[in-house]
C-alpha cells in the first residue's frame, strides 16, 4: 500500500470528517477496521443549509495489511486505544507519524511505540451526532496540531488548504489542556445529571457544582502549565452558553450506554492532583457518578492507578 498512506482507526465522526479533507487534499486514505474489506458509503451533512457530501470509506482488515504503517489518524474514543492499535504491533514503522484525534489526555501511554514514533497531538471543537451512515456535523471549527516542535510535517501544507482552519501550533500542549479543562466539567456533569449544556449555567442546583469542579481543575492545571489562565469557570459558562442546546460527547455515550471517556478527562485530572499531593474530591465524585451510570470498558483507568 505503500508508507505514505494515511491509516485511520475511528470511522465516527471525526474520523469521517478528517479522511475527507485528507481525501480531499489527495492523499490515499485506508480506514483499518476488524473483518472489513471494500468500500463502505457513508454521508456528511453540515450545518443548518445541511449540505451533503458522500464519501467512500476504503476499509482493511488490520490483521491483514501488508507493508508498514507510516502515517496514522488515531480518531477512536479514548478507551478503545489500545485494543485498536494492538493488531498493529510490529507493524508501525520507525519513525511512524501518529496523529491524535482524541478527547482526552493519556491514552497512548499503555501502547508500545518505535524510539523515533512522532506523536502530533490534534486539538478540535467541530462536533457532530450519527445516524445510520449520515455523519451530521453541526460545528466545523479549527483544528491545532502541534507536538512542540517549531516545523510541521511535509504533508501538513498539502492538507492545510483543504482541512478549514488547520493551524500548526508550538503551544500544543497548552491547547490541550485548555480544551480539557471545559470538558472536565461540562461533560461529566451533564452526563450525569442528563441536562444540555446550557443548563449549567441556568439551574441553580447546578451552578455551584460547576464553579467547585472548575475551581478544583484549575489548581491542578495552574502546577502543570506556568501559562495557565486560571479561569476554567468562566470559559465553561461561554461554551454552556454558546452550545446552549448541544448535548455533550460524554452526554451522549451514556444514553446510549457506551464507554465513556470519563478516566482520560476527570481521571487525568485525578491522577495528576495525586503525583502533586493535591486533593480533588469533586473530580472524583463525578468519575464515580459516571462510572456508576456506566462503567468502563477495559481500556479505562483505575483512579489513583499509576501512571
């Protein structure tokens, strides 16, 4: 197939989404999933004028591909990383270049790499909700990439004009702990008490709740990140507001009685506040809470695990 193909595990939303700018900006696309072969059609509809673009899906059987995986989309749910990317042992090249599309933090931590693996995290608000083969994107906002080095890869301005507001960023690391810090608070919570974001700011029962779990996100993030803004409540209450109707990624999964990514946002935060000696209990009773309401699969952490 040849080393400059782009691999991708995850064929929901994202990963739907990022192969067609990957398609569309010429490059070859194989989405690797477990007994597949062939072609499979899936639609992207956007937005409210509900533009619609079909898009073929060109599928492998990871257990059957020949040659070595160079490049990579990891666009699967936090918790089912390791288990994808297991028929890939001995199978990634040496200098494989990773692209990690994930919400989260720390779900390539438990997966061996090559020495020389470069791992590019991806940072995106666009979000969208599934139904059948339809891939309904309702933001299609700008995506960062970076892995703290100043150069892109070769690749990047091939894609650059055709993934809308891609951008290349040295603070990587910063962006992704911004966009954890509101999913820590937005998502669980709304999970669990089954409300649309923008009651989070609306009821009373739980605008308290908010400010604790934002309050106690920020003293573990402002010890990480000397940048950090330390103004998680007020950011989660613009996004509540913005997204008013939306409902959560985590909201979503347990309706639908999925795993959700609770231990690699919460639990991240947790294991984080223990290796600094600091005390979250808000954090950990949401994990619990939604646990509770559906408990992980076994890709998940076990609070207080060492990482």
């Amino acid at each position: 197939m040849g080393i400059d193909t782009w691999y991708i595990l995850g064929a929901g939303n994202m990963g739907v989404l990022a192969g067609s700018y990957l398609a569309a900006s010429g490059l070859r696309t194989r989405y690797l999933v477990p007994g597949a072969a062939g072609t499979r059609e899936r639609t992207l509809v956007f937005g409210r004028d509900r533009r619609r673009q079909r898009v073929r899906l060109q599928c492998l059987d990871p257990h059957r591909l020949e040659g070595a995986v160079g490049r990579l989309l990891l666009a699967t749910k936090a918790g089912q990383t390791a288990p994808a990317m297991a028929p890939l042992a001995g199978r990634l090249d040496g200098s494989v270049e990773i692209v990690r599309l994930q919400n989260g933090m720390g779900s390539l931590e438990p997966v061996p790499l090559p020495r020389a693996a470069r791992v590019i995290q991806a940072v995106t608000t666009s979000g969208g909700w599934r139904r059948g083969n339809e891939h309904h994107i309702v933001a299609e906002n700008a995506t960062l990439l970076g892995d703290g080095g100043a150069f892109p890869p070769d690749w990047f301005a091939t894609l650059q004009p055709h993934w809308p507001g891609l951008e290349w960023r040295l603070d990587i690391r910063h962006q992704q702990l911004l966009k954890l810090s509101v999913n820590a608070v937005i998502n669980p919570l709304t999970a669990v008490f089954d409300c649309a974001n923008g009651e989070l700011r609306e009821r009373p029962d739980l605008l308290p709740l908010v400010e604790v779990v934002a309050r106690e996100v920020d003293e573990v993030l402002a010890r990480v990140d000397p940048r950090w803004p330390g103004n998680t409540m007020d950011r989660c209450l613009e996004v509540a507001r913005a997204t008013a109707t939306n409902t959560s990624s985590m909201r979503s999964d347990v309706r639908a009685g999925r795993a959700t990514e609770v231990d690699y946002i919460n639990g991240w935060i947790i294991r984080k506040a223990e290796s600094l000696g600091l005390e979250v209990p808000e954090n950990r009773r949401l994990l619990q809470a939604v646990r509770e309401r559906h408990p992980p699969g076994r890709g998940g952490f076990a609070t207080g695990a060492a990482r």
